[in-house]
C-alpha cells in the first residue's frame, strides 16, 4: 500500500472529469503528518525503497511504511523529517515487510519521488483539512 509509484492510468483524469468526488468522499480518506523516527534499506523490495517508521502522534501511533524514495533521499536526511500519509488503509504485505500506511508524494520530471511535507512544524496526528 506505501509503495509511491502509482500506476497513472489508476489516477483520476483533470479537474472537473467524470471522476468527481463528493466532499464525504474526500474525508474518507485520513490523511495526517508524522515524522519519520526509522529508516531502513529494504533489500528484498523490487524496486529500490526504504522501510519507514512514522510517528503520528498518541491518538495513531507509530505505523511502518514502504517507500520507494531511494533517488532524492538518503537515510539519515529523512530522520525528523515531516511527510504526509494514508493512515486509514488496510495493512498490505510487500514481501517480508507489513506496510500499514502510505506515505504521499509526487513524481518528478525524471520519475522519482518528491515527499509531500509540511512547509512548517505541526503536530504529528495533525490532520490534512
């Protein structure tokens, strides 16, 4: 489930397409900031990602993730940092590993990953409104 790299043609075409949401079905979707408090190389994933722990605070805890963010970010730069996740889908089996949220991101021009983070510090468990 925290794999970053999403299939585009699962992606809802431009504002005001026949895809249009209702704003329930948007609140459906939890999203809240945690930071990131572990990061570990993932060997066994297939394509180059990092096994994250993120603390979202009392109220969710602490929930691991995979993320295939290996090009822009290097371990030790992503310990502390802020990201913006998924904490309300089921958990999903990447290989070994348990995924139990997804962290959110956006491609770049070459493909890889940019994290989506606060521009400043908030509390973990703060939700995206």
């Amino acid at each position: 489930m925290s794999e970053l790299n999403v299939d585009k043609s699962e992606m809802a075409p431009a504002p005001g397409g026949s895809n249009a949401i209702e704003w329930d079905d948007f609140m459906r979707v939890d999203l809240r900031v945690g930071t990131i408090i572990s990061v570990e190389e993932f060997p066994e994933a297939r394509r180059p990602a990092y096994k994250l722990q993120v603390d979202f605070g009392d109220e969710i805890g602490i929930k691991k993730s995979s993320a295939q963010i290996t090009e822009l970010y290097d371990r030790v730069s992503l310990l502390g940092r802020q990201v913006l996740a998924v904490v309300n889908f089921p958990p999903k089996q990447i290989g070994p590993f348990m995924s139990e949220c997804l962290v959110t991101g956006f491609h770049d021009a070459n493909g890889a990953v940019v994290l989506t983070m606060p521009t400043a510090e908030v509390p973990n468990g703060a939700r995206l409104i």
